[in-house]
C-alpha cells in the first residue's frame, strides 16, 4: 500500500505546528495594525518562502518556477484566455513534477519528493481558481498600478505560509480582503486550539489501529473485507487529522475559513461516516477540493461531467495505476449511486424496510468507499491485481451490474 502518503503527513505536521507562532503573531500584528498590507502581504510571502525551503529543500525551485510563470500569464494574458493558458501551464507542469520525480530512484525516508507534489497540487487549485475569477470577471487585478504593486499580492496568495502545505482552498477574493481589512474582534486561537485538539484525537486513534493492522497476517475469504475496512479508515483518520491542522493553522493566522467552506468540520466528519450515499461522501470528502473540481471541470464540461470530473481528479493526484482505477470507479459508484437510491426508497414502504434500506445501504456504502481508497492507495498493477481477485471486488460488481440493469429499464431523474 502507499504508506508513503501517510509518512508524508508526519513531517508536514510538524512543520505545520512550528508555523503556528508566527502565524498568530502576524495575525495579533495585523488586527492591531501595526502591519500595513504591503508589509502583510511581504510577511506572508517571505514565511512562504522560507518554510518551502525548509520543507523541500533544493525541491522548492519546482514550486518557485510555475508560481513566477502563472503570475506572469496573470499579469499578461486577457481575461479572455488567461484561464486556457494558466491551466495548461499549471498542469503541464505538475504532471511533468508527477512523471519525473516518480521515475527516480529516491530514498524511501526523503519524503521531500511527495511534500512538493503535494505542494504543486495546492498552488494548482490557487492559480485556476484565480485564472477562473479573472475570467468570469468576478477579480480584477487593477492594471492601473505598478508591476510591483499588481505582481506582490498575487505572489503572496499563491506563497502564502498557512496554506502552502495543505489546507482548504482560500479564494483569492477573500484573502485579499482579509490582507487589506484585517478584522479586529475575532481571536482565532480558541478554534484553532479546538481543531488541534481533534487533530491530536483522531491521531491517537490512527496510531491504535495501525497497531492493530500490523497484526493480521494476510487475509482469505471475508477476512479480506475486514483488513480492507481497517486500511481504508487508517488512511481516512490520517487525512481527517491532517485536515483539522490544516484549518487550525489557518484559523490562527487569521484566514479560517467560511462556515461550510472548509474541508473538515465536526459535522462533516459525521456525515462522512454515517452517510449511506456514495454520491453524499463524494460531495463531503475534502470539500473545498470537491467545490473546486465541481467548478473547474463538472459546470464546464458540456458531455459526461461526472466522468471527466473524476478522470481529471485522476489526473491531478498523478495518474498511478491506482489512481486511474479509484476515481473511474468512483465516478461509477456514484452513478450507480444516483440511480439505485431512488429505485430502492421507492420499495421501501414500511418503517421496517425503511430501517432495512439504511442500514444496508450504510454498509455498502462503507465498503464500496473502501474499496475505493484502497485502490487509489495502490502503487502497483500487482497490488490493484490482488484487490481485483479478491472478495472484496463483489460489491462493486453488483453496483456495476445493478447500474447496468437499471440503464436498460430504463433512466430515472437524478436527485
């Protein structure tokens, strides 16, 4: 499995926590005013740029490089194009980062190669985001001023320390307000302290079950479904920690964001484990992600959104065989998802069945989104090889196949 992705957490926890100072004191200096938003919008960068080389090391150069050619396009190129050119840019380049680094023999314990993919990522959301505002009109970027003047906030937002390493996406609008109308009565420790608290529980909890995991000795039969559940929850309790902290750096720098625009709260995290919706999940996972997928490429794309937006999700995360795998088949899953619900709910009369169908459908729903985790996580065609032979395989299956039926019945409303 690709416990890669789990070490890669560990290190960029603590240079999360150690960014957690500064970024509560640049928030104190900004709400009391002693900083000027150029001198923010300096810190901020500066923070940026330092914690990358300390992250990445000589690996920053390949966040550096793309962050100067999307100001640039930003600066230059008309409304009209400057989003076909910023994506092309963007994704050319991360995909060039995904092919070239995973094609070098690197030490297993350097896990500076997977914090500057991670990294890339993030600045990708940022720029077609951005490039998206500037489009749509929503952003204008004052041609009026200097070079200097239009180029450093751009810089900033794209560098800026809290969310350079993870984090829900900040749209540039809000941290350009938040830069220049710093709010004054809000202190953002306690919620950031309350995040960190969860953060810290649900590690504690991870930690139980690896141990736990490192005692099964392979698996046959059913078995196999438990040891794909208890994998699948030790990746998802790794990233609900590292999406509380995330948010909780953020919080303390002064840039939390927006109720039910984060990619974590405590009501998510419910719904997340109690849902039994492929479709719900999908929405909830990583939500800011999600959002900025839906916009990208579900509201633009004029034929099978669904199915271009989870093969471009398979694209940015790097295209590993896995990954191709995972996110077809999720799209699948939520297809089938969208069509089996209403058929069934329609069956489902009595206070009984009703109980029945929610629990049931509860159940596939965990293991449907297992299997899938399990096999985004998969290095290999051997690994994705022993998932496919194994028991594990037949839910998926009869989703595929009941999706199948219902297509040649014939086509209910989605909702």
């Amino acid at each position: 499995m690709r416990w890669a992705n789990l070490l890669v957490l560990c290190p960029v926890a603590s240079y999360q926590l150690a960014a957690f100072p500064f970024a509560a004191l640049f928030h104190h200096l900004s709400a009391s005013g002693r900083l000027s938003p150029t001198a923010r919008y300096i810190s901020l960068l500066a923070g940026g740029c330092l914690l990358a080389g300390q992250a990445m090391g000589s690996y920053a150069v390949l966040l550096l490089i793309p962050m100067a050619g999307s100001v640039l396009i930003l600066l230059s190129a008309s409304p009209a194009h400057v989003h076909t050119w910023a994506f092309s840019l963007q994704m050319s380049w991360q995909t060039l980062c995904h092919l070239g680094l995973r094609s070098q023999e690197l030490d297993p314990q350097d896990v500076r190669s997977a914090v500057i993919l991670s990294a890339v990522m993030l600045l990708t959301q940022k720029v077609t985001s951005l490039a998206l505002d500037v489009h749509e009109g929503t952003v204008t970027l004052q041609p009026s001023q200097g070079l200097l003047q239009r180029a450093l906030p751009l810089c900033s937002y794209l560098l800026f320390f809290p969310a350079l390493l993870g984090g829900p996406l900040c749209s540039f609008r809000r941290f350009r307000a938040q830069i220049e109308f710093p709010g004054t009565s809000h202190c953002p420790l306690g919620a950031a302290g309350r995040r960190c608290l969860c953060a810290l529980a649900l590690q504690v909890l991870r930690t139980q079950l690896e141990g736990q995991l490192a005692t099964m000795q392979g698996c046959a039969g059913l078995s196999c479904v438990h040891s794909m559940w208890t994998q699948a929850l030790l990746f998802k309790l790794a990233y609900y920690s590292h999406w509380m902290l995330d948010e909780a750096l953020l919080e303390a720098a002064g840039f939390g964001p927006e109720a039910g625009q984060g990619d974590l709260s405590g009501s998510d995290l419910w719904v997340l484990e109690t849902t039994n919706r492929v479709a719900v999940f999908a929405r909830t996972w990583n939500k800011s992600t999600s959002r900025w997928l839906r916009r990208l490429i579900f509201q633009r794309c004029p034929a099978q959104p669904l199915l271009a937006t989870f093969a471009f999700s398979a694209w940015w995360h790097g295209l590993q065989p896995g990954q191709v795998f995972g996110f077809l088949c999720w799209a699948i899953m939520v297809e089938a998802d969208y069509r089996i619900h209403p058929f069934l709910r329609s069956r489902a009369a009595s206070r009984g069945a009703k109980l029945l169908y929610h629990g049931a459908t509860w159940l596939c729903t965990q293991l449907i989104v297992s299997y899938i985790l399990v096999a985004v996580e998969s290095e290999s065609f051997s690994e994705l090889h022993l998932l496919w032979t194994s028991s594990n395989s037949i839910l998926p299956l009869s989703y595929s196949l009941a999706l199948l039926l219902l297509l040649l019945t014939k086509k209910p409303k989605q909702n």
